[in-house]
C-alpha cells in the first residue's frame, strides 16, 4: 500500500535556491544552526505507507493518526483490592459497617445488586457490581469475616480507587499521532486498543560506502600506511539505531569511473547516500568532482569541530534522485557530524514529527576545558555525580578527531556553543546523553 501526500506535490526545492535566501550564507564559513537550518529546508519526507503486524512496528514512524476504537477501561473498575460499596453511605466521622454479599473478580462480573448496608468483595480490574463507585482496599477495613467487615470513620471518600470508563482513552479520541516513533509504550497502548496491524512509513533506504586508498576492510592485509576502515561500522551502527535499511557498498577507490558507478548505484537504490571521507579542502581525490558533476551539492567548511569540512545537496542518475551527506573522513568526525547534521534529516525524511535535538542536560564541568569562540565544539564526556551527589562531567582524554575512542569511552557529548570561550572548571556547559531509557 502507498500513498502519497500533498507534500509531494510542491514543486522540488534545490540547493540553490535554499542558500540564495540566505542573506550571510557562507560555504567556508557555516555555523552549525545555519547548515541545519539548509538541510532542513531540503531535505522532503518519503510518505510511502505499509500496513505490519504490532510487533514488527517498534521503532517505526506511525503514518496515519490512530484514533480509539472503544473506551480504555471498557467499564468503571476497581484499582485495588477491597470491597465496593455505596460512597453515599459513608460518614467521615462514624465507622461503616457492612454486610459482604459476594465476590466481583477480574474479567467475572459480580451481577447482583448492591443494597444499602451492603458491600462485596472485589478484586483489582474488576468490574464496579451495579451502583458501587467507591472501593475501600482491604488492608483499610476492620473486623472482616466472610460475613462483613466494618470501615474507619474517614478511612475512604466517595469515589476514591475506582478507574473510571476511558479514563485512560475515550472512544473516537485520538490515541497516537502520525509522525510519532513507536515506543514499547505506543506499542501497548495500541493493543490495549485491540489494533493488531499498525500504518508505518516506509523504512528509509540508505546506501553508503568510505572513500580513500588508504583504507583496508576487514580481513585484508593492512599495508604499510593504510588503515582498516572503521565509519562503514559507526554508520552502520547509527542507521540501524534510527531504524534505516543499510546498504553498505564497502570501500570505493579513487577512480572516477569507479566513484561515478557507485555513485549512481547508490543513487538509484536509495533515499540518501553517506560518504566518508574525501571532501576536506585540497583533497587530491575524485570524490568532490563526481559529486559536483551528478548534482546539486555544497561543499561546506563548517564551524564545528571535530567535523569541518562536509558536503550535502541531492545527485540524480537515470531519473533517480538521492540525497547526499558527504561526511569527513575522521572516525569521531563521521559520528559528530552524522549525529547532529545527518540525524534530524532522516528522521525528517522517514516522516518522524518530533525532529527536535535531543535533550541538552546543563551540568557542572569538573575541569577547565579548551575552547575557542567561532564554532560549537562536540566533546566527549563522561557524565556522573560526585560525592555531594551533583551531576558532573569530565571530557574523555584525548579529543582527537580520529580518536574512536573517546567516543566508545564516553556516555555523553559536551556541546560547547559557538560564541563560547574557554569553560573554566565548575561552570556550567550542555551535555547531550548517548543512551536513554530505550
Ligand atoms: P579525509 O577526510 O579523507 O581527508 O580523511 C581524514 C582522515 O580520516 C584520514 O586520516 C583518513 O585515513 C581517515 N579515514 C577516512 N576514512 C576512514 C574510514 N572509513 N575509516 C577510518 N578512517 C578513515
Ligand atoms: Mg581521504
């Protein structure tokens, strides 16, 4: 099944006209919020729905609203176990005594009928017996027999542990919204609903491949100079983690012909291409021009570090369109970049409503840290409480941007802000985390 929205009718935004709006646009000199601001203006959601079994749709984009079919609870129940009773006749300052005429249990509904004096026992998720709005739990109670117990003066108030009908969802109101990423949450709450098979966008197809001679996979031989290539395994990390289907073309060599094919390839089997490596200033290589020549790209030197040089826009083969994230060589550069430019872009394009960065934590610095005003500085952390039991964060060793690992060291990222200079120890500074409740 697919459709297609109105969005697609608008008339194909380009590279160029996005920047040409920009009254300071710079390709040499951009700060991170303008090359965000760029990339959210081009990049078009994909809207192609299918219908998948409840399970399958975790971490999915939702692609229609869902609207509740019936009332969550069905019936007016009891919250604990207890006895249920008349709230008209309780007295807060006379006890209560009462004579227990049955059991309601979950799922078997008590049907007789409640007379004044009258109570009966009921168990948590049980149906309210007729006229009964109010439970008393049963460590409340004194004197319980089979026959009767007797309730405290005050002990309980009119209405109290008792869920009410759709209080948790009523019938025809809106349950999840179209956009949403389906969380162990969503996916209860669309059982509790009774929904078996849920629309999804989807999943984003993106292809990408590491540019460089130097660069070996695993199992070859590592020659003199070389390096074993590492961003093929970073990205295929984080497009598995946003949900992506991958498309790893290995390592591309430095031959136009070579290049140009794997462009292309990419380009018509994907939404979005990523690239690693081959596009800093000077790069002797063929992966900027064949870049240029099939599309619509910017090559931009970025005020962020790790991560300067980048290159984004669109390539286009035999009818086929792709967006393109040439992304720096550096391994921690590939994580920083992709993380803060190539994220939110394809959860834009999966059709994902809430884009926004994630959570910035503002935490105490343990230490002084370096910085330069001009461009934000994505550090890695790690973040812990001291003994008074405040958060703090400390950076990783060495901030190298080939240094793996201070990002597998660290569960946090320092983001120092653009006009920020040197941190002093015990300010304050941003931290993004790694991982949440997931
Ligand atoms: P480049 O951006 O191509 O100038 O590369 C910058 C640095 O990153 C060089 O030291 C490269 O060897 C290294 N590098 C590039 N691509 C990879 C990769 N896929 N895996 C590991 N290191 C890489
Ligand atoms: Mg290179």
């Amino acid at each position: 099944m697919s459709n297609v929205s109105p969005a697609d009718q608008n008339p194909p935004r380009t590279l160029s006209s996005v920047v040409n709006c920009l009254s300071d646009y710079d390709p040499d000199a951009l700060p991170v919020a303008d090359a965000q601001a760029i990339i959210r203006q081009l990049i078009q959601p994909i809207n192609a729905v299918e219908k998948i079994a409840l399970r399958s749709a975790l971490g999915r984009v939702l692609a229609l609203d869902i609207v509740s079919p019936i009332n969550v609870p069905s019936h007016d129940n009891s919250a604990m176990d207890g006895y249920a009773l008349h709230g008209s006749e309780l007295n807060p300052k006379a006890d209560l005594s009462l004579k227990i005429i049955g059991t309601a249990y979950a799922g078997r509904a008590y049907d007789g009928k409640v007379g004044s004096g009258e109570c009966v026992r009921i168990m948590t998720g049980a149906v309210m017996p007729g006229g009964c709005d109010t439970v008393i739990p049963q460590e409340f109670v004194r004197d319980a027999s089979d026959a009767g117990m007797t309730i405290p003066a005050g002990a309980v108030k009119l209405g109290d542990n008792r869920r009410l009908q759709g209080e948790d969802l009523k019938a025809g109101t809106p349950a999840l919204q179209k956009g949403k990423i389906l969380s162990p949450a969503d996916l209860g709450l669309l059982a509790s609903l009774g929904i078996g098979e849920v629309p999804v966008q989807r999943r984003l197809r993106v292809a990408f491949f590491s540019t460089g001679d130097e660069l070996r996979s695993i199992g070859e031989t590592l020659d003199e100079g070389c390096v074993y290539d590492s961003n093929r395994y970073t990205l295929y990390g984080m497009l598995i983690r946003l949900g992506c289907d991958v498309v790893d073309m290995g390592v591309i060599k430095d031959d136009p012909d070579v290049l140009e094919a794997a462009f292309r390839t990419a380009c018509e089997n994907a939404d979005a291409i990523i690239t690693s490596g081959g596009v800093s200033v000077g790069e002797a290589d063929y992966t900027k021009q064949m870049m240029a020549q099939l599309g619509d790209v910017g090559f931009w030197k970025i005020g962020m570090r790790p991560g300067r040089p980048m290159a984004f826009g669109k390539i286009a083969s035999n009818g086929k369109e792709a967006y393109l994230f040439g992304l720096p060589g550096n391994p921690v550069a590939v994580m920083v970049t992709f993380y803060f430019l190539a994220r939110q872009a394809l959860l834009h394009m999966m059709g994902a409503s809430a884009v926004a960065a994630p959570p910035l934590l503002r935490v105490v610095s343990q230490a002084a840290i370096r910085k330069r005003p001009g461009r934000t500085e994505y550090q890695r952390g790690i973040l812990s409480r001291n003994s008074d039991g405040i958060q703090e964060v400390r950076i990783t060793g060495s901030q190298g941007s080939g240094v793996l690992r201070s990002m597998s060291e660290a569960n946090c990222m320092v983001v120092l802000e653009h006009d920020r200079a040197e941190v002093k120890a015990g300010e304050l500074v941003d931290v993004i985390l790694f991982e949440g409740l997931i």
